[in-house]
C-alpha cells in the first residue's frame, strides 16, 4: 500500500486534472522556520504567514477511483446529527468534492 502524501496548497480542479501549487503555512511559534525564511513579527500580523513553496504548478491526473476526504465545514454532507464531530467526509464522487470546494 502506498503511503498518503499530505499536501498543503492551492487546487483547481478542469476535467479529470487537478492543478496544485504548493505552499507553506509558518506560524509565529515556529521562530526557527521563521529565522530560515527571514520573517519577523512584522511580517505576520495574524500570528501566521503563508509562503509559496516553488513555483511551479504540479498537475495529476485524476482516477476513477480518487478517493477524496475533506471536512465538510458547510454540513453539505455529513449528517445535521453527526455535525457536532470531526466532519470528516470521504466520498468517490468528483462532484462532492467539488461542491465542497
């Protein structure tokens, strides 16, 4: 079984493509991570601040058999009972995903 790769980033989805960019959330807590990229405090007034990883799009072609797992912030499909938990949704259908989106 392949491992799960956590990606954080930027997607649109056209067709059967999802477009990704990467980026990287540095929190103010992370004063190493912030010494590397040259951030001050000053540069992150809401305590975080958002930095592009590259700059290149990375593109994948996406299977039948994608497996999409997001939370269901907006109680589109989870349960209103089940709304007080985690929300986590898993489904195999590209429209969800994109509703969700």
């Amino acid at each position: 079984m392949e491992e799960i790769e956590v990606l954080t980033g930027y997607i649109v989805i056209e067709d059967n493509e999802l477009h990704f960019l990467h980026f990287i959330i540095v929190k103010m807590e992370d004063k190493e991570r912030m010494e590397e990229l040259n951030l001050t405090e000053e540069d992150m007034p809401n305590g975080y601040a958002i930095i592009r990883k590259n700059q290149a799009d990375e593109t994948y072609e996406l299977a039948n058999e994608v497996e999409y797992i997001f939370t269901d912030t907006n109680i589109n499909f989870i349960e209103e009972s089940k709304s007080e938990g985690d929300r986590l949704y898993t489904t195999t259908k590209k429209d969800e995903f994109l509703t969700h989106l």
